[in-house]
C-alpha cells in the first residue's frame, strides 16, 4: 500500500524515531586464565621489547631468516588472496553505507505516433518526450540499514585479522623451517663423522680378525654398525632435501640460493650456528589472547553475526520508502507545442503479513549462527591458550635441555681430548679412541637439537602471540550478548 505524504509533514519525527530491536554488541565473556601454567617462574611479567617489534624475526639475528622472509612476503599467493578477501569485505561496506543515502536516478522516453487526424484521412504526427529525476530513500526505522552496514565493518575487522594471521603463519613457517634445515644440515655433518669414525673401526677390526685378536661376530657387528649409521645418513639427507623444497615454496626463492644461504656464516664468528632466540617474558594472558588474530577474527565475527539478528528482525517489520520524481514533459502535435513540468512525492509502506512463519525461521537462524560464532570464539581461545602453553613448555624443556646437552657435550669433549693424548701415548688402541669419538658425536647432536628446538619454540610463541602493535585495548565486557 502507498501513503502519500504532504510537503508539510514532519519528517524529522520519522527519521530520528527509528529504534533498535537489541542492544548493542557486547563481546562475550570469555574464560581466560589469570597466569600462563608454564610460564617462567609461574608469575606473568611484564612484556619486553622484542615482542613490541613488527619485524620480531629479525631478533634471531640470522641473515637467512631474514632474506627468505623478505622474499616470502614480497609475492605470496596466500597474502594476495588475503588481501583480496579484506578488499571485499571493504567494497561491501561502500554497498551497505550507501544504502544509508538517498538513491538519485535519471529517467527519459520519447515517442512518436502516428494517427488520422480528419475525415479525408490526412495523416497527423505526434512527438512527446520526458526527462526527469527520480530519488527513492529508505527511511531506517528499525535500523537494518545501519545494523548491515555495522555487520559488514565487522567483517572487514574479521578478513584483516585473517590476513595478519596468515601472514604471521607465513613467517613463522619461514623462520621454522630455516632453523630445522640449519640443524638437519649440522646433524648431518656430524652423522658424516661418525660414518668416518665406524669405517675406521671396520678397518681396525678387520686386521684384528686376521691376526686372530677378536671373533668373527665382532667384525659382523662393525659391519652392522656402519650399515645402520650409512641408512640413518641417507634418511637424514631425505629430511634435509624435504625441508628445502618447504623454503622454497614458502619463499620463492630456488633450492640452490636457499642452501647457499643456509650455508653462510652467522654475522660474527665462522662456525656452524644455530639461531639463539633473545630472552623475553610473556603479557598477561588477557593482553596476549584478545590480540591474537585468530582470536580477534572469531569476536569479529560474532560481532557481525549479532548486527545479522537485528537485521533478520527487522525484515519482518513494516518498512517506509520516500520516492520523488520531478520530470519534465514536451507535446507536438499538430504544429503546435506544448512543455509543462510535472512533480510528486510519496511514501510507501509495505510489510509482510504472512509468510508461513519464513520471517521467524531467518531469525532463528541468525540467533543460532550467532551462537555458533561464539562457540567459535571459545574454540579459538582455548587453541591459542593450549598452543601458547606448548610453545611455552617447549622452551622451557629446551631451556634445560641446552644446560644438559652442554654438560654432556662438556664432558664428551674432554673425554675424547684426554683419549686422544692416550692413544698419541699408546697408552690406550684406537678401537677405544673411535668409541670416545662417537660418544662426542651424540652429544654433539644432543646440543644440536636442543638448540634447535629452543630457537624453534621461539618462534611457535611468537607466532601465536604476534607483534604487540597488533594488539587493541578491549575491555572487559559489562555484560554478555545474548540473541532474545
């Protein structure tokens, strides 16, 4: 039905009487522990610089990592299509902002008849044509315009903590495998030693049998020993190659750069290195959770689920549109002609009244996809806790593990110094010098992994934690939202 309305009505009334069918958006209370179980000390502590830095890579001091991030985020496919998505959730935003303003068209016609115009039949011509203007404008009553528009910036906060979380993913991928192949590579040097040490003792062992000094079996074992350490060899460089092609599809940049990268010589000194990761305490886990990207686009989410309800809800409510046409209209016929302007103004009201419970139905779905956003937000909080834990534990056992690995690494090393002045000595043969040999190699891969695995522990909490620029202040909320 249509309800025109006189020029001197009030429209001011209608327009700022439009009301909100639910409260606002109110983040959901979330169960966020007070303390990180595995934090150092048990205590949380203040945050320290390196995890105030976006470029929060570069505090492992590795020239490798650095390149192969540079190169990894110059042109990355997953980034564009991040980018891309956060694109489309903007342009959405532009529709939904412009339903908001008044939509101004222009509307034209020309026609031309023919007819009779006298009994003699002469023929007579007419020629009408119109131009004009048409603005249509919907008044938000209920505020679905605005709860859409509301929905849609809440989804360009969702779509560009995604592309902050992939991007984190990317580096810390990145940085992950850089250190992993860094430790495979000296793994594999020191497996390349012991394969050197073994073949020494075959030899030795061989010409042991022939002059009679030991039993077939010990040759077999020798033989077993230096087979196994060949197979566990040949596995380790499988693993090295593995890791390579991951540096190259993450970064770009081909298999033979990668290794002359991994190849080079950390910035001060000439020796095999491992990264070692700066010494950094962790925020509240209040701070750390509610800046976490996946934790950000799950409340963003839900954010704009919760403007989905009032939206659903206002559908089903009766909806006033403003249209005005102003056109202007010319006539000849007859030789003669004739303009004349024409222009109205309206209202018209339509809504539903019934739709065999449809209305109801979008509703209930909205409220239950809403619920659904917040059982995700939960999820995500508990992942990233449970991940953050872990990354926290890892470092911490290889916090440990580097003070063992070095005490053993200790004690191998001069073991095998005083054997190695014994054998010079000919107190002791070098059957016994190859066995101390091979002892300072395990523990040389004690060290390794552990050191490994504390630089990679590192970079799995900064990834979860991601750069504190990242992080907005959000309150508390006063109380929960909760679909009606």
């Amino acid at each position: 039905m249509a309800i025109f309305l006189r020029a001197g009505m009030a429209l001011p009334a209608i327009l700022l009487g439009a009301c909100a069918l639910q409260p606002d958006y109110r983040r959901p209370a979330l169960d966020l522990p007070a303390a990180w179980a595995n934090g150092l000390g048990g205590a949380p502590a203040p945050e320290t610089a390196p995890m105030d830095r976006e470029d929060w890579w570069s505090q492992l001091d590795d020239p490798a990592i650095d390149q192969l991030v540079s190169a990894g985020l110059s042109d990355n496919p997953t980034l564009a299509e991040a980018a891309a998505r956060v694109e489309q959730a903007q342009a959405l935003v532009t529709v939904r902002d412009a339903g908001k303003m008044p939509a101004v068209g222009i509307e034209g016609s020309a026609t031309r008849t023919r007819g009779r115009s006298n009994p003699s039949g002469g023929a007579s011509h007419q020629t009408s044509a119109a131009l004009g203007a048409r603005l249509s404008w919907e008044i938000d009553l209920w505020r679905r315009v605005r709860e859409g528009a509301t929905a849609a910036r809440h989804r360009v906060g969702a779509r560009t903590a995604d592309a902050r979380s992939a991007r984190l993913a990317i580096i810390g991928d990145i940085a992950d495998t850089a250190i992993a192949l860094r430790a495979c590579v000296l793994t594999q040097a020191v497996r390349d030693r012991d394969i050197a040490s073994r073949e020494t003792e075959l030899t030795i062992s061989r010409v042991r049998l022939a002059l009679g000094s030991i039993a077939p079996v010990a040759l077999a074992t020798a033989q077993s020993n230096l087979a196994a350490a060949r197979t566990d060899r040949i596995a380790q460089e499988e693993t090295c190659l593995r890791l390579i092609d991951a540096l190259v599809a993450l970064s770009g940049v081909d298999s033979t750069q990668v290794r002359s990268l991994i190849a080079g010589h950390p910035p001060h000194g000439a020796e095999p290195w491992l990264p070692i990761p700066p010494s950094s305490a962790l925020a509240l886990p209040a701070i750390v959770l509610l800046g976490n990207p996946g934790v950000m686009a799950a409340e963003k989410e839900a954010a704009a689920r919760w403007s989905d309800v009032a939206v659903a809800r206002a559908e089903r409510l009766p909806r006033i549109d403003l249209a005005a046409v102003l056109t202007g209209q010319w006539i000849r016929a007859l030789g003669s002609d004739t303009s004349f302007t024409t222009n109205s103004f309206g209202a018209t009201l339509s809504g539903p009244l019934f739709d065999g419970g449809a209305g109801a139905g979008n509703v209930r779905w909205a409220q239950a996809a809403y619920r659904e956003a917040v059982a995700q937000l939960s999820l995500a909080v508990r992942t990233t806790i449970r991940d953050i834990e872990d990354a926290l534990a890892a470092r911490q056992s290889a916090a440990l593990r580097i003070e063992t690995s070095r005490e053993t690494l200790d004690s191998a090393r001069f073991a095998l110094d005083a054997n190695m002045a014994r054998w010079r000595a000919g107190a002791i043969s070098q059957f016994e010098l190859e066995d101390s040999r091979r002892q300072f190699n395990r523990a040389q891969q004690g060290a390794i992994a552990a050191a490994a695995d504390r630089a990679r522990a590192w970079v799995a909490l900064m990834r979860r934690i991601g750069p504190a620029a990242d992080q907005p202040a959000l309150p508390k909320p006063e109380s929960e939202s909760k679909p009606q």
